[in-house]
C-alpha cells in the first residue's frame, strides 16, 4: 500500500506529480528546488539561501509524511555550477549531523525547473513509532 503525501509547509508540486509517497515504511520525496511555499516563486539570493529553502521545504514533506530529517537515508543533489560544492556542504552541516549521515549523490546539471541553481530529492525511513500515524 502506498500513501501521497502533501502539505501546504512545503510548495505545491509544479507538475503531475505528489510532493512525496510512502511505501513500507518508506518516503520518496520529489525533488525540492528552492521555491517558498506561500508564493510558489523561486527566492531570491544564492546557493546558501536556495539550498537552505530546499531543505526546510524538504523537512516539511518529512514532518508530514511522520519522518523527519533525521531519518534521511539518502539525498540526490542536482546543481548547476558544481563550484558550490563547498557551499551546500556547509549548509548540509547544519541539519546532518553526527556518525550516522545520508548517503548522497551529488551532480551538475546543466539547468532546473524555474532557473533554481539547486534541486534536492531524498528518501527516508519511517520508524515503527511514527508509522502507525501515517494511515497506512
């Protein structure tokens, strides 16, 4: 059995698509690029504060999906400069923390939906605790 996820903390998917599913215990996200929620419209400033957006607008599907960031098991990142290696990695230190990190992926691309210099996807795992208030 398999579950969409959608909140209004995170923006509408821009496409044919849920902002994530659960399956088994498991979240699939869609890839998050850095729009804010309430206007549906790319913010403004660079990969610090685009890569910050994608991950508070990840953290809200997590939430209410019953996971969180903690249970990440795995992050794709798509960038268009891969200059800004560094930077998303400093911007990951401060929500992935301690010995057990998501794996992750990281790759250029040569361009995102809306001009977004950023694109992150992840899947998690719900634990047993928080499944049962899932509905599935």
């Amino acid at each position: 059995m398999r579950k969409a996820i959608k909140t209004d903390k995170a923006p509408a998917a821009i496409g044919p698509y849920d902002q994530a599913t659960v399956a088994n215990h498991l979240v699939f996200t869609s890839g998050q690029i850095p729009l804010d929620p309430k206007t549906g419209e790319l913010i403004e400033g660079g990969i610090v504060d685009q890569t910050n957006q994608v991950i508070r607008n990840l953290q809200a599907i997590l939430e209410a999906s019953g996971a969180s960031l903690d249970d990440v098991l795995k992050t794709t990142v798509y960038v268009t400069d891969l200059d800004d290696f560094a930077k998303v990695n400093g911007v990951f230190d401060q929500y992935f923390r301690g010995d057990d990190l998501p794996a992750r992926t990281f790759v250029q691309v040569s361009g995102l939906p809306k001009g977004a210099n950023i694109e992150i996807d992840a899947f998690a795992y719900i634990s047993t605790q928080h499944f049962s208030g899932t509905g599935l």
